[in-house]
C-alpha cells in the first residue's frame, strides 16, 4: 500500500511539472508575440509619419508656389490695368486741349474779321460818313495760338509740370531714405538700396514661412506619433487586464477543483 501510494504521489508531481512547464511555454510565446508586434507597430508608427510628413511639406510647398504665381499675376494685372488708365486720361487731357487751343484760334479768326469788316468802308456811304466804332477789346488775356506770347506761356506751363513732378520724386526719396538704414545722400544709391532692402524683405518672407510650415508639420508629426503612442499603450492595457482576468478564472477553477 505504501508503495502505491509513493508511485501515486510522484505521478501527481510529474504531472504537475509537466503543467508549469506548459503554462511557461505559453507564457514564453506569449511575450514573443507581443514583442513582434511592438516592434512592427513602431516601424509602421515611424514610417508612416515621416512620409506623411514629407508629403505635407512637398504638398505646402506647391500650394505656397502657386499662390504666389498667382499674386504677380494679379499684381501684374493691376499695374497694366493702372498703366491702361493712365495713358487713357492722358489722351482725354491732350484731346480737351487741342479743342480748347482750335476754339480760341477760332475765337480770334473771328474776332479778326469781325473788326476787320467794321473798319473798312460800306459802300453806298460818303466817305466822311463812317459808323464809328469802338476799338477791340479781347475777351481774354490768352495771347493768340501760335504767338511768341503763346510758345513762351507753354513752356512756363511745362516748367512748372516738370518742377512739381520732380518734388514729388525728390519727396518720395527722402521717405525712402529715412526707412532704409543709408547714410549716401545720393539719390540713385538711395533707390539702389531701397531695391535690395525690399528683395531682402521678401526672401525673409520665404525663409519664415518655410520654417513656419516645418515646424507646424513637426508638431504635428509629433502631436500624430503620442496620440498614436498613447492609443497602443491603451489597447496593451486592456490586453493585460482581460489576460489578468482570464488567469484569474483558471486559477480559481483550479482551486475550485481541489
């Protein structure tokens, strides 16, 4: 009997060994598992957002180029369009002012001949007797179209266009000068400088709109890999605590049966 009973006890142990040893190996493939996935998780977790983000920032960049075509498209437009006007009214002004000079060319010819017919003789009248007349008075103080009176009035009338146009650059240049960091007193340095001050502008424009978009694909490169991070580290939670769970019910089972 005792004999029996000794053969009976180690078969219980070799079976319990045999158990754990099971029970280990699951665990074993288990941990195996979970580690391939960790690790194919991370690479597709970083693979996805650098393309992702290499995407975004090729896909910026154009979006930023073609805005940027299309603003000096409509700048040029606007210029041609303001060029357009300009010529358009210089002509209206050139053709008031050809028909202003004829009426008053006109207007003498007229006057001309009119004093021209009241002082010659009518004829069926005596000679001594003559209407009298009163003598001419112009109606304006506008010397005649094509006098030398005329010719000097019109360039005093260009000296005084061309004076007022060159105050107005002159002006326009001292305001220059004092926004841009110059010490030249020259005019054509002063314009030399403004022209490179403004190209310097617009590439730092550029340069901070490149950087501006880098950085927000970055942050939100970032923003994508902890949210991503975080909902992995959530599901690995819940797989844990429904493995706890389940090897609790064994465990209790087991006791139970005992």
């Amino acid at each position: 009997m005792k004999i029996k009973r000794e053969n009976e006890e180690d078969i219980n142990l070799q079976d319990d060994k045999k158990a754990k040893l099971e029970e280990k190996k699951d665990d074993i493939a288990i941990d195996s598992e979970l580690l391939g996935q960790q690790s194919s998780y991370s690479n597709e977790d970083n693979a996805d957002p650098a393309n992702a983000a290499a995407a975004a920032l090729s896909t910026q960049q154009h979006h930023h180029q073609q805005n940027q075509q299309q603003e000096d498209q409509q700048q040029a437009a606007v210029a041609a369009q303001h060029l357009q006007q300009q010529q358009q009214q210089a002509a209206v002004q050139l053709q008031q002012q050809q028909q202003q000079h004829q009426q008053q060319h006109l207007a003498y010819q007229a006057a001309a001949n009119k004093q021209s017919q009241q002082g010659s003789p009518q004829p069926g009248l005596p000679s001594h007797i003559q209407p009298t007349t009163l003598p001419h008075t112009p109606q304006s103080n506008k010397p005649q179209h094509g006098s030398d009176e005329w010719h000097k009035l019109r360039r005093e009338n260009h000296k005084e266009v061309e004076r007022r146009r060159r105050e107005a650059i002159n002006q326009g240049i001292k305001e220059l000068a004092a926004l841009i960091p110059t010490p030249d007193p020259n005019k054509a340095q002063i314009l030399q400088r403004a022209v490179e001050f403004i190209k310097r502008l617009k590439e730092n424009e550029s340069n901070n709109i490149e950087k501006w978009t880098l950085e927000k694909l970055l942050t939100d490169q970032a923003v994508a890999e902890l949210s991503a991070s975080n909902e992995k580290l959530k599901q690995e939670l819940e797989r844990a605590y429904r493995e706890n769970e389940h090897w609790k019910k064994l465990v209790q089972s087991k006791d139970e049966k005992k």
